[in-house]
C-alpha cells in the first residue's frame, strides 16, 4: 500500500515537471507566431494582441505593401511644386508629432473615400514603411477596398501624391509616369521614400508648421482608354504623279485669270491656275502661278493636308525648265487661305515674250505640276 502511493506520487511530479517543461519551451514559438500578425504593438514591456483581431492583422500582413512591382526609377518618378489642392482626398493633421514619436504606430490611415469608381484609403507612415525600403523617410499609400474586385479583375489608375508646404504656400507634388495596376493580390501603392524624414520635420522646410501641423493629399484618376483616334500618313510614291497643262494661244488670254481642268492625284481632285499679267507683286512684270485644291474637295473644318510638289514651266526647245518647289499644308476650300499655294512671280514675261528662250512657241505654253508627296489622314469612327 505504502508502495503503490510512493509510486502515484513519483508519477504525479513527473508529469508536473514535463507540463512545465513544455510550457516554457512552446513560449517563445507562440509569441512568435502572435508576433507575425501583430508586429505593429509588439514591445518589450509585454504588450500583446487582442485575440480579436488577429483576423484583421492577417488580412493586413498579406496586403500588398511594395511602391511597385519593380524598382521606381528616377527616370519614372515626376516631383514637383503647385498651387492647386488635391481633388481626390485630402488629410490635414494637427498632432503629427505624436505619431512621429509614438512606438506603436506604423501608419496612419484614413476614412475610405470614392473616387474614379472605386473606395480608397490614404495611408500615410510618418517614419516609413520600413517593408519597402522605406526607413528613415516620409512614406505615402493609397489602397483600394479590394471587396468589390473580381478576382481577376484589374484597376489601371494615375496617382499623384501631395504634402503642404506653408512656407512656399504650395504642394509638393509626386507621381510616376506609369500606371498603377491594382487587383486583388496588389491592393496598396504608393512611395516609401517621399521626404526624408528630418526634412520634414525640421519647421524651416514649411512642411510641418504651427508646431506639428501638416497636410497630405492624392489624386486618383482612372484614365478612360480613348474613344475617337486618327492616323495621319504621308504617301511618297504617287501613282501618276504628274499633270500637264498646254495653253494654246497663250498671247490672245483675255482674263485675268485662267484654270486647268480638275485632274485627279493621290486621292484628290487639283487645279493648276495661273495669271498671265501676273498678280501682286508680279502684275505686270511675272506669270503667276499657283497649284490649288478643287473648289469641291470635301473637308472638314479641322482637316488639313500636307502636300510636297514642283510647279514647273516647261522649255519647249529642250532648254532649262524653270521649276520651283511647293511645300505647305492646304486647308479645305471654303475653310480661309491656304486651299491654293505658289508664286506670284513664276517666270518673267519678258523670258516668256523671248521667242527664242523656249518657253511660248507657237503661241503655246506648256505648264506642269508633279506631285512628290501628298498625306491623308483617316478619322475613327469616321
């Protein structure tokens, strides 16, 4: 009997013992574990998390934290000072020095706001994001409420990130020249490395004023992908390029003016016209001439088009043509100048009235145009 109970003793502080064995050896594998999910209030001094929230703090640690899903560049990153104030969202503090100092507190974010369709936050950490290379600087966030994404939906948005600055009385303003890509697996971007810390705390800068307020903001713009497009294109190689225009009893011209027939190149309907006494400074003294658009050419009011040419007076005796260039952009007819281009002062009418120049013979003036480059342009929807 004395045996037996010697025996229950002995067991019952064995198995004491290896209880408090165990319980000190598993200690530090539990607060490691609660420590993952709450590394924000984990202190020496004991502070441990509320069982509560450990749901929350696991959606939190597998948000997306990264600027990007590669490195920012400073080729991509656009800094810069405006007057204008955010128009999505803007956060003004006015005890940042508290969050500055405090030991538990890695960021501060704000009440969800609607912007470009979707619900945001503005996250702001006051010593930076530590996860993102972000340590010793001012770090900047927006993340989207992922609730209503698909899963395999993605949100293309512009950010532009603002802090105040009282002194210069305007926003110190950072984006990056990309898109940011949001779906649910990338829920938060931003900038680890806005401000140095130091220098935005120091009250000579004008980012933290009137003892520790300061003022943040962001725009969220989801750029529409365009509705209406247009492609512009010159043609260099033109099939039949050239029109020739023979004027007979060239002499015996009575009006002012005399036109070609319309001729059809490179998609358009033309005229050569010319003067024979001249116009402008060439009245009396030059042959005008000049390439112009068909008066029924349609155009819209907007629509020009570029035309590279050479009108030329052709020598009948095998001699020099004269020829000169034509460069412009013609607008429509009907639409201002600039539906006809040339010379007031083409050719002499005294080379023309020399018989033996070349240029009249027979009483027969041959003019030409040949056409080097001419653009369209196609408009969608048409």
């Amino acid at each position: 009997m004395t045996r037996h109970y010697t025996n229950t003793i002995s067991a019952v502080y064995l198995l004491l013992c290896f209880f408090i064995t165990s319980a000190f050896s598993t200690r530090p594998f539990i607060r490691q574990f609660t420590d993952d999910f709450n590394s924000n209030l984990q202190q020496e001094n004991g502070a441990r998390p509320n069982s509560d929230l450990v749901e929350a703090h696991y959606l939190h640690k597998n948000q997306e934290i990264s600027s990007r899903d590669y490195k920012v560049s400073a080729s991509n990153t656009v800094t810069g000072l405006r007057d204008r104030p955010p128009s999505s969202y803007s956060l003004k503090m006015e005890s940042f020095n508290t969050l500055l100092n405090s030991l538990n507190t890695e960021s501060y974010k704000s009440r969800p706001f609607s912007t470009a369709g979707y619900n945001w936050t503005l996250v702001v950490y006051p010593n930076g994001n530590k996860k993102d290379s972000g340590s010793g600087y001012l770090s900047l966030y927006v993340a989207i409420n992922n609730s209503t994404l698909a899963p395999h939906q993605e949100v293309y948005v512009d950010l532009r990130f603002y802090v105040f600055n009282k002194i210069q009385k305007k926003y110190f303003t950072i984006q990056d020249t990309d898109g940011w890509r949001f779906n649910i697996f990338k829920t938060m971007w931003g900038f680890s490395q806005v401000i140095p810390v130091n220098t935005f705390k120091d009250s000579k800068n004008g980012y933290l004023y009137d003892g520790d307020h300061c003022e943040f903001g962001v725009d969220v713009t989801s750029p529409s992908v365009f509705q209406k497009s247009e492609l512009f294109s010159v043609t260099e190689k033109i099939y039949n390029p050239k029109f020739t225009w023979t004027i007979q009893g060239f002499s015996k011209l009575l009006k002012d003016t005399d036109y070609s027939d319309v001729f059809f190149i490179g998609e358009r309907n033309w005229q050569i016209q010319v003067y024979p006494s001249g116009r402008a400074t060439g009245e009396g003294k030059a042959l005008s001439m000049f390439l112009n658009l068909d008066s029924k050419e349609k155009f819209r009011s907007y629509e020009k088009i570029y035309v590279r040419a050479k009108l030329r007076v052709l020598n009948q005796r095998q001699f020099r043509n004269v020829e000169k260039p034509v460069e412009n952009w013609y607008n429509g007819p009907g639409y201002g100048p600039g539906y006809g281009w040339g010379y007031d002062e083409f050719i002499s009418l005294s080379d023309l009235k020399d018989s033996s120049k070349g240029f009249v013979v027979n009483d027969m003036l041959m003019v030409q145009v040949e056409m080097e480059a001419i653009s369209s342009t196609k408009y969608f929807p048409s």
